[in-house]
C-alpha cells in the first residue's frame, strides 16, 4: 500500500504532518487512512471502506500537552456514511458512548468510570455524584424520551419526556438495581 507523508516545515496550517495510506483498487488509488498530528498535540487518525469514512479517532495524548477535555472521541460510520457509534473518554475518566440509527442519536450512556465495573457495582466513587446516566431518544426525531441517573449513594432518578419536555420524575432510594427490577 502507498503512503504519502507531508510536513507542515514552515508552520502555515494548525497541523504539522498528514500521513496517508491508498490501496490499488482496479487501477486506482482509494485512501484507507489518514493520521492528521495537529500542532497541539492532537492526532486525527481517519479509516476509510471504499470512499466511505468507516472509523475516527481523535487522540488527546495525556503525555503530550492535554490541551482539550478529552484524552480519545471515537467515531464509527455504516457503510453509508451515517454515524452508528460515539465513544468519549474524557480526562477525568467519565466515558459517554452514543448510539445512533440512520445516523439519528438512539442512546446515550455515560459512565464515572469503566463501564464494566459501574455496571457490575463494582465500581468506586468517581469524580462525579452519579456512576451511570443512561438517555434515550426518539429515533425520528433525536428528541429525549427517558433518562435514568443513578448517585453514587445509591438514589435512582428515573424521567420520562414527551416531545423533549420532561413529563414525569420519579426518584428511589435503596439499591438501584432492586428497584429498577421492582423488588
């Protein structure tokens, strides 16, 4: 597979080097990947299927100057170049990953921490009040329908939302899973 590399030597753009894969697809040259390294530290890292991009990853490193909020956003495209998957880690380790249908937001779920030790209750206080907020939306119009928060002290917030409009809220005290189940 060809590479092309170019350097930004004389620090006109807000990158410092673009690097790029082709593949021989049928006498032509189709780009695969581009890792873009921006002057901030920044790495754009793009995979593509045909034309199509199928994956993004951006990379705050925490040992380069940390200059966003974010270490890693991740980026997954279907084959028609609709977004299906979002993943977010932010620097004090609260995690989002975004689901999305006919690139449409579907879900959001948020997590202090690692997302198998939240939800295996395993998981110590994090840096936030609540271990896990889980959204939904409607998949026509992106519009919340429901959001459950649970604390770190164990109260559960559950709302129900027509239109985007919160129309009921409920909130539980006791262990979160036991409720949730109706026990």
């Amino acid at each position: 597979m060809p590479t092309t590399v170019r350097q930004d030597t004389e620090d006109l753009y807000t990158w410092s080097s673009i690097e790029e894969t082709f593949e021989n697809v049928a006498d032509d040259e189709l780009l695969t990947r581009r890792v873009t390294v921006f002057d901030d530290g920044t790495i754009l890292d793009d995979a593509f299927m045909e034309i199509l991009r199928s994956r993004v990853l951006r990379d705050n490193p925490p040992d380069g100057p940390g200059v966003h909020l974010w270490n890693t956003i991740t980026f997954e495209y279907d084959a028609t170049g609709a977004e299906t998957r979002r993943t977010v880690e932010y620097d004090d380790g609260v995690i989002e990953l975004y689901s999305f249908t006919n690139g449409i937001r579907e879900s959001l779920e948020q997590f202090d921490g690692d997302p198998s030790d939240v939800l295996q209750g395993q998981a110590g206080p994090g840096v936030r009040d609540w271990s896990s907020i889980f959204t939904e939306y409607d998949h026509v119009s992106g519009l919340i329908t429901h959001r459950s928060t649970e604390y770190d002290d164990g109260v559960v917030n559950i709302e129900f939302f027509t239109n985007g409009i919160r129309e009921s809220f409920e909130q539980f005290d006791g262990n979160p899973r036991d409720v949730l189940q109706g026990q």
